[in-house]
C-alpha cells in the first residue's frame, strides 16, 4: 500500500494517531531546520545517560577467544554521515541493525534494498525530538508540544532504537541519504540537512523495517576483565554500537599505515568549551585482540567501524585480513583498531539488537 506521510505531522497539536512517521510541513507551520555545528558528529551523551535500558543477560556464553572480528560479509560498506549529525542513525541503524538482519536471513548487507536508511531513520528521530519526545523505561514519552526547531543539537541511542522498534524505517534504496560532495566539493551542512527532509518527506511506503529489542551491555570498567561481556557477544558474529567520546581532531588523524592500534586519546573534543561539555559520537563495534600491541606498547584493541567515509581510518585489510585471509581484499578505510586503554576512556555505552 502506498501511503503519503507528510500530512502526519501538524502544528500545535502534537503527533496525529500515536505516529512518528516523516512529514514534510510546509508554509505557516514549517519547522525552522537550524543545523548543528559540522564538528558536533551529534551524539548527545547526556541525553543518553538519562536513559533507562535493560542489560542483556549474558550467563550462559563462554569465555570469549583472544581475537575475534564480525564476519565483514554481514556488514554494510561504511557509509559517509557528511556534515549532518546523524553518526546515530547510521551506526545504530544502517549499520547495527542492517548487520544483524543479513546476519539472520543469509542476505547482502551491501543492496539498498537490504540496508536501513539513514537519511529516513535520522529524519523520524528528529521528528520526535521537535515534538518532546525521550525515552523512559523503554517506552516513548512525548510532551504533546510543538517545538520550534526539528531537535538542535545530538540525538541519542536509546531513544533512536526505541523508534526503531515501534515505528520501523524503510530501506535505503526507499530512502537514500543525499550526496555529501557533488562535483567534488563538500555539500554544505544546511544544505544537506534540507535534502534529508526532502529525501524523508517524499517516502511513499511503508516503514517495515524494525527490530525486536535492544538491550545494553553493562561494563564494568574497574574490572579486571571488563570487556568480556562485549568479547563474548562479538564472538557469536554480533556487531555492537557504542556511544563515544569523541577524541579531538578524529577527522584529520593520521592513523598507522602498519595498522597498529590507535591510542592517543587524552585530548576529547568539546562540545561546548564554555561548559565544559564533551562531544559525542556513535559508532559500530566489530571485533578485538587481545594481542595486538600499538606503537606505544598497549596490548590489545577493539575494532570499531565510522560513518565518515571510506578516505577516514584504518583499511579493510587491516581489519579483516588476519581473521579472513581468504575474502577478496576491498580497496576501502572507514575502520580503526583502537587501543583497550582507548576504549576504556571514551567509550560510554554500547548496546546490542534482536531482529
């Protein structure tokens, strides 16, 4: 059935029959798109940390091995956010919930057809934050009030697998997200902004792609073997996504043409100087070593997969290579190999999906 959504969305009376599904308002009652500064990658930590998430239960797994890395034939291609904060959508949808149906139904992660669309899912989640809406409990808690812009600043996990749950997204082929460079040049942040809502506005079917649930997995991080609970769902070829504090100058960064870990971390970009605020990002999470040593000595490292295109990071040799020496090499970046000291300092939350 197709059905036009962008009446759903109307001025002043909140969401029309329970839906957060897009709209594209237009005239008096438009929403003012104000677009977040192009260093925020707009994961909004504080946000999440207000979230209350159920842990996953993880008694029954065995002792993880000393290396594991996410088959990369479940995984999409990375994905570039360009300047639009949506590192949520592409991390959590795109990339997370994307892995873990091609994990499910034996698909092509790399189809449109088979990907959650960014530029759709991010779009929904701004919609919620402009009528009020967060999560509590697992359940969506809306203020019934119009607000005046479609959310400034980061969205947040929680409340976005919480859409995604109730409400679903389409595909990327339903959906693509609108080209961040046109004649090689940049496409300016307000400007790709617009082209999300106009990508998000013109669906005409059905959101049927969603999850089952989501739960987080708790960390200690005081303890000795702190990340064994994310090793032991990694091990079963289960990509995670993590909130981030995101380290400062991460774009520009030369990483280690060897593809040792990356471990400089001690300098965090703010979000706002004057507060003091860190910024946050979102990112996929898809294996470890435990003997994988970087320039500085550190023993072992995670493996995390960006949003930021594929010139940013490590190869894909560096990632998959050791694990999959048999899978034909793709000429990519958009990984890095980040040391456990790392991982420990700026990682906040990582969550897992059931499809």
């Amino acid at each position: 059935m197709i059905v036009d959504r962008r009446h759903l969305l109307k001025c002043g009376g909140g969401l029309v029959a329970a839906s957060l599904a897009p709209a594209l308002v237009t005239g008096a009652c438009a929403q003012t798109i104000e677009p977040d500064d192009e260093d925020d990658p707009g994961c909004d930590l504080e946000a999440e940390e207000k979230a209350l998430v159920a842990p996953r239960l993880l008694t029954n797994y065995t002792k993880p091995p000393p290396r594991f890395v996410v088959n990369p034939e479940f995984l999409p291609p990375v994905g570039n956010q360009g300047s639009v904060g949506a590192c949520v959508a592409w991390a959590a949808g795109y990339g997370l919930t994307t892995a873990m149906l091609a994990r499910k139904l034996k698909r092509d992660p790399s189809l449109p057809a088979h990907q959650v669309s960014a530029s759709y899912f991010y779009s929904t989640v701004r919609n919620a934050m402009a009528s009020g809406c967060s999560v509590e409990r697992d359940k969506i808690q809306c203020d019934g009030q119009k607000h005046s812009t479609l959310g400034k600043g980061g969205t947040n996990i929680p409340l976005a697998l919480t859409l995604l749950a109730e409400f679903g997204s389409v595909s990327a082929q339903d959906c693509p997200y609108p080209l961040v460079q046109v004649g090689g040049r940049k496409v300016v942040s307000g400007a790709l902004y617009d082209n999300v809502y106009a990508a998000w506005g013109s669906v005409r079917v059905e959101p049927t792609i969603k999850i089952a649930s989501f739960k987080e997995i708790v960390t200690h991080w005081e303890r000795p073997n702190d990340l064994n609970n994310i090793k032991a769902v990694l091990a079963q070829n289960e990509p995670l996504v993590l909130s981030l504090r995101l380290p400062d100058k991460w774009g520009s960064a030369r990483f280690d043409q060897s593809g040792k870990p990356w471990e400089h971390y001690r300098n965090i970009q703010l979000k706002n100087k004057n507060a003091n605020t860190p910024a946050g990002h979102a990112m996929l999470v898809i294996g470890y070593d435990d003997n994988v040593e970087s320039a500085g000595g550190n023993r072992g490292a995670m493996l995390l997969q960006n949003s930021w295109g594929n010139a940013w990071g490590m190869s894909w040799s560096d990632a998959f290579k050791t694990q999959y020496p048999n899978l034909p090499v793709k000429p990519t970046k958009g990984y890095v190999w980040i040391t456990y000291e790392a991982f420990r300092v700026l990682a906040k939350r990582i969550y897992s999906v059931e499809v």
